[in-house]
C-alpha cells in the first residue's frame, strides 16, 4: 500500500527536475507533460536565486528550454523567488515582452 501511494505522488510531479537532472526515472507519466502543453507564447522567468527552485536554476531553465526552446527564458540576477528588490527589474521584462 505504501508503494502505491507514493507512486500517486511521484507521479504528480509537474516539474520533475531532479528526475531529468540525475537521471533517475520515478514517475510513470511524461516528464513536463503540463509544461510542454502549452501552445501559447510564454515567457519563463527565474529569480538567480529562486530559494524554491530546489535544484541550480540555471539548470532548470535550460531544462525546460530543452523541452520548449520556442519559449523565451530571463533569469533575473539576484533575485529569489518573489523577486524582492526586483520588481522594477520584473516589470520591465514583463512589459518589455508583452
């Protein structure tokens, strides 16, 4: 019963970094199967210092660019996860792209 549940919950995993990244294969489902859906123009955007990103960002947007290389990816330097001291610098890349 333990394996079951814990292969419900592996296979939840939108964004499996750490299974492409060291490749391990845990989940049963494609990997970035909702990100690579997306049929609209996206930008993509990393604060350098994203404290959620769980693995180097760098390493996380070259991976999703290697699944939709169509997409356009900013990393903001310095920044974390809710891009504090950084907005004007967000919002410029935002405006900039739309």
């Amino acid at each position: 019963m333990e394996t079951t549940y814990l292969k419900k919950f592996i296979d939840y995993n939108t964004f499996p970094y750490h299974e492409v990244l060291n490749k391990v294969r845990l989940s049963t489902k494609e990997y970035f199967r909702h990100f690579k859906s997306i049929k609209k123009p996206t930008l993509v955007v990393y604060g350098e210092v994203d404290e959620f990103s769980g693995v180097d960002v760098k390493k996380s947007v070259d991976t999703l660019k290697s699944y939709k290389p169509d997409f356009n990816y900013e990393i903001v330097k310095g920044a974390d996860h809710s891009f504090r001291k950084h907005e004007a610098k967000m919002a410029k890349i935002v405006a900039d792209w739309l």
